[in-house]
C-alpha cells in the first residue's frame, strides 16, 4: 500500500465520534441509560414533514437535483430576514449568506477561508471539541482562555484582552456553549468586538444552540455597532429543527468571506442537498419556526433540565454546576467525588458504563480547565430515566465513597 | 474586515459552477436549449421515492437523526456486495467503505489523505475538472498526460510510463471519462495497475459513470490481482440514481485510507445524510438498481446519444468526435470551424448562447489538450430539443462561414 499524507498524523479522532458507536449501543440496549450525546430527541416540525412528502410526490426531480454552491436563493432569502429578526442586522441573502453541510462544513470552511501556516486563533476552555482539528488542519496555532465554575463559565474579558497578539487571526465564540450551557455575558461580547476592531481579527459565532435559550436572551456579537464585518456567523438547523441526519446549515459574513467558501465549497461538497433546503422553507413559513421552537422544544427540554440539576443537587451535593441557561448540557465539576475514588473523569466514565451502564461524557475532552468534570445531556432520555440515570451515578459514587 | 487566507487566491471558480447560473437561466426560459450541465433528468427509482415517504411516516426521528461518520452500517455492506459483483474483489463493508457527501467529497478526502507537499499526481488531459483544485490544496502538484480524438481519446500508455517520477503519488483515472465518454482500455489499465505496483502510488479510480455504458463493459482497475491495495475507487449515486440533489457516494479502498479519511471527514461534514441513505437501502434490494439502470437510464440516454451522434456528423461533418461509449457527452473537436470563424472554444460557445440560446461547455477549460473542443451533453434535453439545438448550431456555424 502506498504512503499516506503526514497531515493524517496532525489530526485525532473526536473523542466524541469515538463514542458514537457507543451511543448506537445505548440506543439499541433499553437497559443503558445515555447523558452522552447531543441529538435531539424529538420529532422535527410537522410542517416540514409535510412537505417532504409533498415534495417527492410532486416534485422529484427538482428537489433532487443539484443547486447551486451557495444553495436555494429562496432559503437563503429567508434565512436573512429570520437574522434580521434576532440579530437586528440586514444580510443581504445573495452575497452574505451560504448553505452548508451542517455547521460542520461552515467551521471548516470558515478556518480554510481565514488561515495562513502559524495564525493563532483564541478559544474558550472548555469548549466544543470540533474546532481544534480544523484550526490545525488550516495551519494554525491555538490558544486558551480559560471559563471555570465559580465564574458562570464566563470567560474573563482580561484574559481575552492578554490573550491577544499580532498573529490573532480570529476568537471562537459558542453561545450558549456546549459543554456548559453558558450563555455568554454582554460584558464579554462588547470586550471582544472592540478588540476584534482594534486589532483587526474575526469573530467566529457559532450559533448551533442560539434558539435553545431558557431564561434570559442570547447575545449575537454581529449586533454591535461596526461589528458585522468582522463576524462569521456559523450556524446550523440540526439542533433548533431537530434534522441532524438531514445536514444543513449555513455561515452569514461579508461577501469576500462567502465568496471564498463558495470557492473551496465547490471541492469539499459542491453543493448542499437540495431536498433538505426545499423542506426547510416551510420551517420560516407561517410562524413555524417560533411556534415550534416555543411550544415544543423549551419546554420539553427545559423541563428536563430542570428535573436534572434537581436532582444532581440532590444527589450529587458536593458537585458543582450551574443552571445551563441554554443548549443541553450540565457540565459538572465532581472533583470531590474523583479525589474520594482516586479516579479521573476518563475513569469515571468508562467505569460508569461499564458497572451502571450510564453515558457521560468526560470533561477533560473539551479542554485542560475540563479536567475533573462530566457533561451530561438533558435531551436524550425522557424524565424518568433521567431520574434513574442520576440514581445509579449515585450509587456508583456511594459504592467507592463509604 | 480582517484578511482572509492565502490559499483562497491559490484555488479558482470552477468554471462548470461558474455557468451555473447560466443553466439555472435555462431552466426557467424555454427558448435555451442546454447541452451544458451534467445532470441526471430522468426521476429517480420509485422504489427509493416511496422509501422516502415511509421513512417520514413511520421513523422520522431516525431517519434524521445523526449517523455515525463512515455511514450507516447496512448501506455500507450493500455497497460491498454490490462492488464484488461488479469488480470481483471482495470489500469489507465495515472497514474498507465510507459514504461521502457525493463523489466530490470522496475525491476531496482522498488527496488529503495522501498527499505531502509537492508530490505529484497524473491526470489525463482532458479530465474531469474537479481534480486540479483540491489537489492544489492539498500542496500538491499537476502532472498531465493527453488523450486526443484521433485515438479515440485514449491515453498512450507510454506516455504514462513517461511522466511516472520519485514523487508520483497517484494516478486519477475517470472511466468512462468526463468531458469524452470513454471507457478506458484494458491495455492502458494493465499497464497503469503494474506501474502503481512497481513504484508505489495510488490509482485514484472516479466511477461517477460506472454504470453508465452502453457498449462493451467498464473496466475496474481493482480488478487486476493486487491492484485492491493501489487502489482508492471514488463512486456517486447521483448519476446512477438520478439523485445529485441528495449529495451521496461512497469510497472503497483499503482499511487504513478509511481510517484517514474518516478522521478528516470528522471536521469537514461530520457524517452523511442518514435519510438519503435509509433510502439507498432499497436501491440494492430486489434487482431494482439493475432494472432501473437497464429499463430507464441507458435506453432512455442511448437513444438520445444516438440522435446526437448522427445530427453531429450530419450538420458539422468537419467536426471530429468519438461516440461515447459511456457517460453523458459528446467531446468535438470544432477546430476547422473554429478556424473559418476566427474563434476560439470560450468565444464560440459564449457567443453560441448569446446569438443563437443553446448552451455548450467549452472544451479548454478540461484541459489544454481540450482547446478548440466543446462539450455537449445529451441527456438535459429530449430528442426533439436535441434535433432543435443542433440545427441552430449548424446555422449559427453558417451564419460565420459562408
């Protein structure tokens, strides 16, 4: 067999697709309960359900066809007015908006678009794993600031502040943030965008949970005076449309920035699914979108959240957490508990499954300041099994702590 | 707005993207006749239509939910079965396939996969013109050997042989070919599989049109003994299932490129469409991919080759072509028209669609060796727009020679 190229070594597999095949486990095994994943769990609108049957019966090979690199105009039309909404900002849904392979596809284009060989980008530590191997695989450099538990896991704006250099090319900024439901503060938002225009550097939103907001409002950094021409707003229909397996998302940035994803877009997928982008007009029609967002998925998912951090208080006294104000997620601080069993996170959560067939997640796979912690998602099983789920956890602690 | 990366200005607008617009054009006016786009317009198998409906009615929440990166495990030994019937070799489904987001991403995958800074990889002039660019970048270099129509677009396999160096690192072999719907000989394969044996690279073998032949029988370079191990074979269902809209296809090669690409494939879409492939299942049950191949695709196309093949040496009999054996396209040398006209391919069909509305891809951009040809497909127009299309070029010809 021929060689294979060096940059293969560069890159490690995500400790959360190495865990995928262990969800398929839990999924087909009623007995393991699973805190692991973050998939939705309920069914996506109706209206768009609808109309994918519509579509196939009456109009199948235009919605099986190819589109164009960008995607549907239609969609991203509407896309743009929906931003409008939120953000307060105009994008004009031709030159500034593009559909991609989720929002997967928009980080990667997005630090294809933006790096040259040793750019350092900024993340938050912890964070959500997917954005170090792309950062490196463009070339760059990465570097941390750290969120902790006593501060909200709100990252310090000093530290952004020291944390910046000449090579800063961009700052990654997921809210609410997964792994620890944060939802970032507007102190932090005003801090960045004025360095971002001070010294020249992106704003990489990522707004995968921005519509999974439980108290309060999000914050959008392209909202601030001046700052939508330093943003690249990534965003995808996975979480707030329940469609993970159908793959759409889009990025909204200046035309220079969409105009280089168009080009690499061509070579990475050519297009975005067709099917999927038809559908998904029906999801901005008629209220679809809000309604369902107001009247199915927060309150299922809010009340799941509401019964887990009960009962991690409860039971779990010592850990420290907060209330996730949005996304899925309780990251959770059992240092206490790890120091009495003379284990880590990794530990814990593999012997966790392994005695009470329990998925967490460890914390120590976002980052170093993850050390000590487990995520555990709210929106994969319903009440019941959350409560049984959080009871065997105790019982395994109690099981090494007495 | 802060600076975007070099590699942007490194990579071009593919130019069969860069009409698009142009065909979308043709789409909704009537009066343009379109031999440009290489789409599928037949419908898809009604099997895979009404799999469709069924999955949105019964299992919703599976269907669009995540699927591991690789793909769903039953496609996958589908996929296996199917490819041992057709090239004899034996593929493990779980190891040694993947699905990808249609073909582009198969080939986007492969060269990151296997190539280091400057190697270098051999393509036949004129190809394809998805290769160049992700080649560039992924760092490495064009090596191009000719194919012309007085060999029946044939690459000589001494040629081959010629530009094989220490820094050869694959060989990409469309068969049947884009822009010139040959198949590839078995003399030219044989020489190819003990070249990459004896020096060590990769045949990247792209059978985007494996299934669309309509003389003889495609040639498999992973048939030849040993030749698996050199070989990475690239596949799409957009051509065989009419379904470019859904963006799937799939990689077969040997369990350690799947490894590699699996990694990256991780950071650039995640995972396929989970929906699109629960609907693949039934294209490989109860012969329904052979029946639709032999009932619908190639009758439908051969005839309309047929057509076009006659009209071609009836109106432009200085032209010189090959009659496809496969794939979608007519590739004609128009040099002594072009000649008489004082244009070149670019002006020609530019100014073709301009005076007379019929859309032609012109052969330089696949290729220096393609100069003073055009591309024209025959399946985006039934027989009597095709006869249209081509009396039009004749008077458009006319017009400029007489």
């Amino acid at each position: 067999m021929p060689y294979l190229s060096d940059r293969i070594e560069l890159i490690r597999i995500s400790p959360i697709r190495m865990i995928a095949a262990l969800l398929d486990k839990a999924r087909a095994s009623r007995s393991i309960i699973s805190f692991g994943g973050g998939a939705p769990s309920l069914p996506p609108p109706r209206e768009l359900l609808e109309e994918i049957e519509n579509l196939i019966r009456e109009k199948p090979i235009k919605a099986l066809g190819y589109c164009g690199t960008r995607g549907l105009p239609e969609l991203r039309n509407l896309i743009a007015e929906d931003l409008k909404k939120y953000t307060g900002v105009e994008y004009d849904g031709e030159k500034e908006i593009m559909i991609t392979d989720g929002s997967t596809e928009g980080i990667f284009l997005t630090f294809l678009s933006i790096l040259n060989k040793n750019d350092e980008v900024i993340l938050i530590d912890p964070t959500y794993l997917g954005y170090t191997e792309p950062i490196k695989l463009a070339g760059g450099r990465i570097v941390r600031i750290p969120a902790k538990v006593e501060n909200g896991y709100q990252p310090d704006p000093e530290d952004l502040k020291n944390s910046v250099t000449k090579r800063t090319r961009a700052f990654v900024l997921l809210s609410p943030d997964n792994p620890t439901g944060r939802v970032i503060s507007r102190e932090f938002v005003k801090t960045l965008v004025d360095l971002a225009q001070e010294h020249d550097f992106w704003i990489i939103y990522d707004g995968a949970y921005q519509h999974i907001v439980y108290e309060g409002e999000n914050t959008w950094p392209q909202s601030y005076p001046g700052a939508k021409e330093y943003t690249i707003s990534v965003h995808t229909f996975s979480k707030e449309a329940s469609i993970p397996g159908l793959r759409v998302g889009y990025v909204a940035a200046p035309k220079e920035v969409i105009s280089a994803m168009e080009k690499l877009k061509q070579y990475t997928s050519l297009a975005p699914n067709t099917f999927a982008q038809y559908a998904l007009l029906k999801f901005y029609e008629n209220g679809v979108k809000e309604r369902y967002l107001r009247d199915v998925v927060i309150p299922t998912y809010k009340s799941r959240r509401d019964l887990m951090g009960e009962l991690i208080r409860k039971y779990l006294p010592e850990a420290r957490t907060i209330t996730p104000h949005g996304a899925f997620y309780f990251f959770v601080d059992i240092r206490p508990y790890l120091e009495l069993m003379g284990r880590n996170d990794k530990e814990f959560a593999s012997r966790l499954l392994y005695r009470k067939e329990v998925v967490v997640i460890p914390g120590s796979y976002f980052g170093s300041m993850g050390n000590g912690h487990v995520r555990m998602t709210f929106v994969s099983e319903p009440e019941e099994r959350i409560k049984e789920g959080i009871e065997r956890i105790w019982e395994f602690v109690f099981s090494y702590t007495i």
